[in-house]
C-alpha cells in the first residue's frame, strides 16, 4: 500500500507524521511524496487559529482533488470539528487526537509497535514535508488554562512519553543518520511532571547527551516558567544547539494576567538575562498576539516597548483568533479586525528589524550549517538550504547534494534566501 502524509502546523504535527510513516514502513509499506497515486492519506490537522483551521480543509480538498484513495483526517482541527472533517470529501474516517498514537495500528489491525524491539531507522518523509533533521515527540497534551488557547480543549491534559519510548526513538533517528534531534511537545517543559515531582525536562536532555553521539539536540517551544533553577547550566555540552524560542504573548503585564499566563514582563526578562549571561550568544525567539481583547492602544504600547528592551533574533505574530471554547472568544473590549491588522503589521516591523540586525552581525563570520535541503540546479549545480545551531537560516551553492551534512560557512551576504555563505574548511567557527 502506498500512503501520503500532510500536516500544517507545529513541529509537533510533524513530528507526528514522522512516527506514523516509519509504522507503517515497519509494516511493509511505501511511503509517498504526493497524494496523486496514494491508496491513502492522512492529513494532520491543526486549529490554533482560524487561519490554520482553513488551510487544515484545504488540505485535505486538494488530496481528494488529486484523486487520492481515502483520506483519514486527525490532528486538533479534525477532533474539534470532527463531523465537518467527515463531510469534507475522500474523508472516510476521523481519528481523535486520544486514539492518534493508535491509528497506524488500529487501521491496519496489527500489534502496536512494541519498544523493546530493534528500531527501524528512520528515513526522511519525501515530498514537502521532507526534514533532515529529526522532530520527536516526548510530551502531548498541556496543563495550563491560557485563556486564548485552544489546543487544551483539542489536545487534552499533559502526558509525558517514558524515557525508554523517547530513547527508541532517538536510536532510530541516530540509526537513520540524523545529525540533529528537535525534541518537541505541546507543553514540552513540563515533560516528566506526570511521572513525580522530581522529574525534569533536564533529565531527559542529560541523558541524550550522556548517553548518544548526536551531533546536535535542539529544544522546541518552552514555556518561560519551566526551566528551573540551573537550566542554562546544561549548554556547556555544546551540542545543545543556543537557540530558544519562549513564547511570551505580550508585553503588557495587564495582558498577561488577562491570558492567565504564568509569568511577567519582570520574570520574563530575568530569565532571558540569566540565559545570555550564561550564554551570550543565544538565539532568542518568541510567539506573540496583538488585538487580545482589551488591549488598548496604552498596552499595545507597553507591548511594543518590551519586545524592543528584549531585542529578541525573531518571532512568530498572529493578530488575535478568537477559539470557539476559549474564555477569551466570550470577553468584552474585543478589538476590531482593522485594528488587529495594523498592530500585526507594526509588531512585524519591529521583529523584521530585531531579526535583520542579528543576522547582520554575522555577515563576514564563519558558522558551522546543517544542510536541510537541496533543489537541482542546470549545470550540475544544488541550491542548499540550511540551519545553523542558533537558528540562522543560510544558503548557497554547491556541486553536489549535501543534504544532512554539516558544513563550515563563511557568511557574505543577504539573498532572497535567508543569509548566504561559502562553503570553507575551517575548524575554528563563530560561536552560534
């Protein structure tokens, strides 16, 4: 049987996708790049905002349109709106996130996958969602009450994986040749809570470095108040890639408190100095709304003038979505969709500011860049597409396909592709 895979979303719908196909690779079947030709596919869905909500149908309309066999539809807009997934065409079943880590096993009526068992290694997914670099999902589920939040409702209360499924997964990848390891989560920081009070986020990552060869590990999306004490301790193993992306929403206090967020500008701000004391050269990204019901043109303000105190390397801005099932979609003072579209293009500039004076700090330095795609080019030539620890995005061109290899870059330039490089030979690199 041929399968397809779609997702949107976070790097946790992709890290999904990923286990999905190596299930059924382990039980004999292809995976393919397009739907066209497909027996099945399965499209991961996402709702965290109506946006992706939208793009989640229209996915799964372009898979029918392209004549695919049968569509299962999954993932936090098909549990949420599970008879609209249903009714859409090709779609002949929906599976709910909570029997999602079943549906490889269920729909092919075998034994789920047993983890004392030699790991199949892992192979990149063809196609658009191809990734060298290896997304592995530890947690699901959160615990927090973030009053905008909808994949609580979707997504359910906090369930760390035990470190024996994590670790399988993590030979896998290693057996594969992955080179760099995401580890990924809906609520990542709070992985091992589940299992006793003592348990940390830092146990898991000291034990992959402890314990594997992997050339790199990079940590996904961490809420700020769940680092600990001593938790930047842990990049003096310099695999750990300095790159950490701590959603803060606002910069308004007022805000926060009406997000119901565990934290505030004050404590925010000390954890992102005691991160660049311990590590200066820390990439520091961020997640931010703008249009949060009540947010006057005073805390849009106070927002702004924190984010430009932080002086984050980037961000992602999404102007106010109001979640059905969300407290906030109910709250008075809700801000017009012009208005919410002006303080997105503002927050954008500011970040597109942040983001070019980082990068332009590194024009003429040399950093070490994990190659994580390749397009042919006429003449024998590959346009390569790649990451480096602190999460510059670099490009260049090269003879060959270097597709997971790691390679020293001298950066000369911005492009059209995110900041271009040489490929050089040097041992000694910029810290990144």
């Amino acid at each position: 049987m041929k399968v397809f895979f779609d997702t949107i979303g976070c790097r946790l719908n992709q890290s999904e996708i990923e286990i999905m196909a190596a299930q059924f690779r382990q039980a004999g079947h292809d995976v393919v790049a397009d739907p066209t030709h497909a027996d099945l596919v399965i499209v991961n869905t996402c709702a965290v905002t109506s946006a992706a909500a939208s793009d989640s149908r229209q996915k799964i309309r372009q898979a029918a349109k392209k004549g695919a066999g049968q569509i299962i539809a999954t993932g936090c807009w098909a549990t949420l709106e599970p008879h609209a997934a249903l009714n859409l065409p090709g779609v002949e079943n929906v599976v709910l996130n909570e029997n999602k880590d079943s549906l490889v096993s269920d729909y092919l009526k075998i034994t789920p996958l047993i983890f004392d068992l030699e790991p199949i290694a892992r192979e990149p997914l063809p196609g658009e969602h191809l990734r060298t670099r290896a997304f592995l999902k530890v947690q699901d589920g959160c615990d927090n009450f973030c009053t905008f939040c909808i994949t609580k409702v979707a997504r359910g209360k906090g369930v760390s994986r035990t470190l024996a499924e994590i670790m399988y997964d993590v030979k896998s990848a290693l057996d594969g040749g992955v080179k760099e390891i995401v580890l990924t989560g809906v609520h990542l920081g709070s992985w091992g809570k589940d299992f006793d009070h003592k348990t940390h986020l830092r146990d898991l990552i000291e034990l992959i470095l402890k314990d594997t060869s992997v050339s790199r590990l990079r940590l996904s999306s961490l809420e700020p108040w769940d680092l600990g004490e001593n938790f930047f301790s842990l990049w003096e193993d310099a695999r750990l890639c300095p790159h950490l992306h701590l959603p803060l929403q606002s910069g308004s206090g007022t805000i926060l408190k009406q997000m119901a967020r565990k934290t505030t500008p004050e404590k925010y701000m000390q954890i992102v100095q005691d991160a660049r004391a311990v590590i200066p050269e820390m990439a520091i990204t961020t997640d931010m709304i703008v249009g949060f019901p009540g947010e006057s043109d005073e805390f849009f303000e106070e927002s702004m003038n924190f984010v430009k105190k932080i002086n984050f390397t980037g961000g992602h801005i999404f102007p106010f979505s109001a979640r059905p099932g969300t407290a906030a979609a109910n709250y008075e003072n809700q801000i017009s969709k012009v208005v919410r579209k002006q303080r997105s293009a503002a927050m954008r500039a500011v970040f597109a500011e942040m983001t070019h004076n980082y990068q332009f700090a590194y024009l003429g330095k040399t950093v070490e860049v994990l190659w994580e795609s390749g397009e042919d080019l006429p003449e024998g030539r590959w346009l390569m597409k790649g990451l480096t620890g602190n999460n510059l995005r670099i490009a260049t061109n090269s003879p060959g396909n270097l597709a997971n290899q790691i390679n020293h870059v001298k950066i000369q330039r911005f492009s059209s592709h995110g900041l271009w490089g040489k490929i050089e030979n040097k041992k000694n690199v910029s810290p990144q």
